[in-house]
C-alpha cells in the first residue's frame, strides 16, 4: 500500500510530518477515516482526537478544532491547538 503523508500544524509548531497507512479525524459530521487514494476534501475539525496508524505503530494527538485538507496522497492538519497524546508510539495491539 501506497503510503499517505501526515501534517499537523498548529499556528506554534508542526506536531508530525511523516508517512501514514491510515489517518482517522474527529470530523464536524463525525469520524472521517482516510486512507491513499481518498477522494479530495476540506472538511472543520471539531476537538477530539486524531489516529494515525503505521504499519504496527499507532500515534494519538489531542486537537482542539481546525481544519483538514485530504487529498489522494496528502492529509495536512491546520489545528488551533495540537499535542501528542504518547510519549512514543505505540504497538496497534494496545
């Protein structure tokens, strides 16, 4: 599988710029899971928590609101406020 590229930023810093198999967002309309090959679409961010997952790894970051740019190959979080939930990542089976 093709990966899927992964940015958040917030208005302070970049929290992530990696490549992701799997983006799920806390969409104003509910869950928004992306996967490569998504169609495009910007959609509001309502505070919840984003999930990215890695092959066998898994990253959490808390945001509160923003907004999200998908494309078939790209996610770019600009979020209001952003941080990382882990210290590390963390195996899926967690």
């Amino acid at each position: 599988m093709a990966g899927l590229r992964l940015r958040i930023v917030t208005p302070h810093n970049e929290l992530l710029d990696d490549s992701v198999d799997l983006v799920i967002l806390p969409g104003s309309e509910g869950q928004l899971a992306v996967l490569p090959g998504h169609i495009p679409l910007v959609t509001t961010l309502k505070d919840g928590e984003i999930r990215a997952d890695k092959g066998e790894t898994r990253q959490r970051f808390r945001v509160g609101g923003g907004w999200a740019k998908v494309s078939s190959q790209q996610v770019i979080v600009l979020a209001r406020e952003a941080e990382s939930m882990d210290d590390k990542e963390r195996p899926l089976s967690v």
